[in-house]
C-alpha cells in the first residue's frame, strides 16, 4: 500500500466512518431555511391526506409550526440530502392515532 493509500484511509476512517457517532444537530429551522424557502411547496403525493405546508408560507394547522422540521422529516440526518432514496415520506403515525384524512 502506498503512503497516498494509507492516508486516503485514515482519512476516510476520521471523516466519514467516525461522523455517525457525532451527529449533526438538524433541529434548529434556521440551518433548513438557508437552503428551503418557505413557499412554494408542493401538495403530498397522496391526495387523500390534506396538505400540511402552506405554499404561500407556514402552516395550514398553527400547531405544526411548534415542531423542528427534523421532528416530522426524520429521514433528514445529514445536510446531504439531495439526492434521497426513493419517496420518503412523513409519518403522521409518529403524532396522531390515525392518519388525518381531509375532511
Ligand atoms: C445546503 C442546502 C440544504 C440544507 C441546509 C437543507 N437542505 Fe433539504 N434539500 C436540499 C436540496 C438541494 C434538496 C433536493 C432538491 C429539492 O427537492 O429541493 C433537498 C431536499 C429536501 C427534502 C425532499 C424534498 C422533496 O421534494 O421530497 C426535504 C424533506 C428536505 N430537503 C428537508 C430539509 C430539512 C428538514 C433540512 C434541515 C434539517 C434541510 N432540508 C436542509 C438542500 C438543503
Ligand atoms: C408537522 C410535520 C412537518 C413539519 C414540522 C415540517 N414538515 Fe416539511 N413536509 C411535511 C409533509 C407532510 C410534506 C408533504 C407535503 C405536505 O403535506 O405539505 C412536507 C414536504 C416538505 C418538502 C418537500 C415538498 C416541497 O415542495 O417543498 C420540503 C422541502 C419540506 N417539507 C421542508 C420542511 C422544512 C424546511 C421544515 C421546517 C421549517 C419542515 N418541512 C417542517 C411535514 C412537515
Ligand atoms: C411531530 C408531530 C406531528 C406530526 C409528525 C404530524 N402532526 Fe399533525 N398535529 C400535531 C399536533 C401537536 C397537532 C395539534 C393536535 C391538537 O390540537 O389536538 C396536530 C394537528 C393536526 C391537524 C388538525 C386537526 C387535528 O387532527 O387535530 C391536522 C389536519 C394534521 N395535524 C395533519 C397532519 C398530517 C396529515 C400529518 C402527516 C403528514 C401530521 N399532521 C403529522 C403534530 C404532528
């Protein structure tokens, strides 16, 4: 193994195998909203459930905006994120008894 080898590896050891143990803390809106805007967001791929951002900004339901995004997109764990697998969605399991359906 070469010296660039070895050094390749430990680097990857220090930086990318290490990094789990200290996790990003994600629970501050702020850090989310450099990158999201507000508005704009698209209605839930299922149509039966009702839409939990406002695309005009916020909220439908004032409660929601208590949470961290992190508290319902729990499948956000790193800042590098853009390229998810499949279709993760929000489970509203993770709060309500049932799913909300629309009324
Ligand atoms: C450095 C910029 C950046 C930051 C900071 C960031 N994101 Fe993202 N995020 C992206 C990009 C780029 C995508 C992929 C393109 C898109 O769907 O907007 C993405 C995609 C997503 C998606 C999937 C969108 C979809 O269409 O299904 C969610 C959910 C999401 N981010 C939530 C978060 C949350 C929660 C945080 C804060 C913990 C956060 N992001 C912080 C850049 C960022
Ligand atoms: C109460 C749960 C909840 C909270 C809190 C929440 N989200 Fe979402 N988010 C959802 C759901 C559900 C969807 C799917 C579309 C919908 O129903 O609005 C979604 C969709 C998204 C998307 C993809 C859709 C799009 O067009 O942009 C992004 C990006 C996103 N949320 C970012 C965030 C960020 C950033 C925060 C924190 C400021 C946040 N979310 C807080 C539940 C939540
Ligand atoms: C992180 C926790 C959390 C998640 C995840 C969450 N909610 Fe909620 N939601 C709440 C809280 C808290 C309230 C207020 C409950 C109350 O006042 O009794 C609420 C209230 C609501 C309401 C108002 C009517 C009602 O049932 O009280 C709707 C509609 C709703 N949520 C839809 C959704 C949908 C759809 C999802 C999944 C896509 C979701 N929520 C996921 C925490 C959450």
């Amino acid at each position: 193994m070469t010296f660039f080898r070895i050094a390749l590896l430990i680097s990857l050891m220090t930086l990318g195998f290490g990094s789990p143990v200290i996790a990003e803390d994600l629970s501050d809106p702020a850090i989310c909203m450099d990158c999201h805007d507000d508005a704009d967001r698209a209605p839930p791929s299922d149509p039966t459930r009702p839409q939990v951002h406002n695309p005009e900004g916020g909220f439908f339901v004032e409660s929601h905006a208590d949470f961290a995004c992190t508290d319902c997109h729990t499948y956000i764990t790193n800042l590098e994120h853009d390229m998810l697998e499949g279709d993760p969605q929000v489970d509203c399991l993770e709060c309500h008894d049932e799913v909300p359906t629309k009324e």
